[in-house]
DNA sequence: TAGAACATGTAACGGGTTACATGATTTG
DNA sequence: CAAATCATGTAACCCGTTACATGTTCTA
C-alpha cells in the first residue's frame, strides 16, 4: 500500500536499464549515453550519486565488490514499483533552455559579421547531428531497433531538419554573406 | 585589463535588459517572461538572487528603495563589459533534455493505450503552443518586433510544427486510435 | 473593509557540473 | 616498465525549484 518512492527521470532511467540485468555504475554510463545520450545528459558523477541513493532507499541493492571496485546494483521489488510509477505519471514538463537564442534575441548588440560566424558555426553543429542521426537511421540495421527507438531516432533527426531549415530561412543580415 | 567576471546566460538575460533603463526585480521578471520566457526559463526567486550576486560583484548597483521596498537596479561599467564579454562568447552549448522521449523508449513497459493516451495529452500542449506562437506572429503588428525577435519567433514556429509533424507521422501502436 | 492579487524577497532542497583522487589495465 | 587510458568514485560548487513570509495595493 505504501506508494513507492519518488524517483527523478535520472534516477529512473537507471532503474529502466536495470531491469533487464544487474550492472555497475560504469555499465550504466555507457548504456545511458548509448541508448537516451541524446535526448538526455548525464555524467558518471551523477551515475554514481544515484546509485547511491537508490541502494539507501531500497531501490537497488549492491553486489559484492570485484576487481577494480566494481560493484554491481541488482533492482529490487521496490525499484521495479518506483519505475512504473515514474513512467505512468507521464513525462514531467519540457523546461525549453536554448542559449542559441538568447544570442540572437541580444544580437543587435553584436557586430553583424560576429553574429552570423555564431550562427554559421551553430548551423554545423546541427548539420553534423542531423548527419550522424542519418547515418545510424541507413546503415544500422532497422530490425535491430524497436518501434521505440526508431521514435526517437526519427524525433532528432525531425527536430535538426527543422533547425537547418529555420537557419537557411534567416535573414541575409543574420546569416551573413 | 582585467577580464570582466563570468557570468551565466540567466545573469547576462538582465544585464541585457538593463542596458535600456534601471529596473527593479519584479520588471525584470516580467521582461524576461515576455521576451525571453519562451525559451528560458526563470523564477523570480532566481532574478533576486542573481541581482543580489550581482550587486556584490559590481555588476549591478541597487538604487534606494521606493515604495513597496521595491529597489531599482542600474548596471554599471563592468557589468556592460561582462554581459559583452558572455555574448561574444557565444552560446554555450545545447544540452537537451525531452522528458517525454524518455516516456517513448520505455514505452514498451507501458500499456499501449496509457502511452498513446500519453503521447496524445503531449501532441495537445504542443498543438497550444504553436497557436499562441502563430497568434503573436499574425495580428500583433509585425512591425514592432525586431529582426532578432523575429527570428526567436520563427524558430518556436518551425519546432513546434516540426513536433507536431513527428506525432502524426508515429505508428498507429504508439499514436492509439 | 475584507479578501484577492501584487510585489519583494529569504531559506532550503535537488540535482547537474566540475574538479579532483586513485587504483587497474592496456599499450608503446 | 613508463605513460596513457580505463574505471570507480568523492567533494564542492552552481544554479534551478519549491516553499514560505510579509507588506502593499486593488477590488468587490
């Protein structure tokens, strides 16, 4: 009856991978920047923090040190509840952080030539995204990737066809020359 | 000769808007929610910190307090060298959390018909934001926004109809219907 | 004139970021 | 065998969020 802890999307994710087997901190790093690193960040610190948190709440529980300090985290019934709790209450609310467009919105207060270098570099770097998003999307093969993740693949390579587009469709003044 | 203090996008937002005129906290709020809220957010309870931080560093000098202990801010010498220094910086990199992504790859964890119910409550909000983007950018008198306002709006436009494109284009398992 | 909304903050917490430490393993 | 890299963490800081307090002005 008691309601589960409440995790964060960090944490939860953590426990997501889990369920299939136990794994160490390291393990989960790798996995984590594998499988969500592009929709969301985290740092083996962060990892780690987690981990430890979760082991003192009952959500995980840590295996026996091997070589090098390793230690692997087992979820436990109350890790597995944690998690469908978190992915039931649906997604918290997007916080939209885009330091790009502060830029552009002070950009009266740069020199025009410096403004539009920024821009042509941040164009690039979508440019290179979109180009990477790609190339897993033709080369890998499809069948290896479930309806699922093809969503999100197909959701960043939406999301930087629309940026590269909204670059190209700036004024001459902003994107220079 | 002396490199002016750095300071974080959130900080260099009002020292951009006190260029104009003094302000107090509460106008900064305002300004911020109604020029830049779109695309980074911010609490009152961050504005007063920071003007307090900055206030300290020299950034900033409070005025005497008015009515309502309310308290104008004037930006100062080294406060316009370091909001010029963070803006020909450029911005700092993207970093790109999407709850909602996090929700879709472990959709597979979920009831099919609580996911789409999910991702439907989601493509509603979106579906919101885009019209209240495109009210702005149809009836308010055009001529009123700067080329950089402009182009701040324009990007919120192409994302979200790029968002709403992704949900419609999603499998039928993971739309519902 | 009582209650609602406005305006101005402080305090505490949560969690992301950065810096640092250290032993294990691999590689030149 | 020395240097580089891998793997595992701790500590501190920064900053966004939430909760709370309090006086002021407006409105029914």
């Amino acid at each position: 009856m008691d309601a589960p802890p409440k995790v964060n999307s960090t944490a939860a994710s953590l426990l997501g991978f889990l369920h299939r087997q136990p794994m160490t901190g390291w393990e989960l790093v790798q996995t984590a920047r594998r499988t969500i690193g592009d929709f969301w960040s985290l740092t083996p610190s962060q990892v780690y923090r987690e981990l430890n948190g979760m082991a003192a709440a009952g959500l995980v529980e840590a295996g026996q040190r091997g070589s090098r300090e390793r230690r692997p985290f087992t979820i436990t019934a109350t890790g597995r509840a944690a998690f469908r709790a978190w992915l039931e209450a649906g997604p918290s609310e997007e916080t939209i952080r885009m330091p790009m467009l502060l830029t552009v919105l002070f950009g009266e207060e740069l020199a025009s030539d410096r403004l539009s270098a920024i821009l042509r570099h941040q164009r690039a770097l979508h440019a290179a995204r979109l180009a990477a998003y790609e190339a897993v999307n033709t080369t890998d093969d499809r069948n290896r990737r479930t309806v699922y993740q093809q969503a999100t693949l197909d959701f960043g390579i939406t999301y930087e066809r629309a940026v590269l587009a909204w670059f190209d469709r700036l004024p001459r003044g902003l994107r220079g020359g």
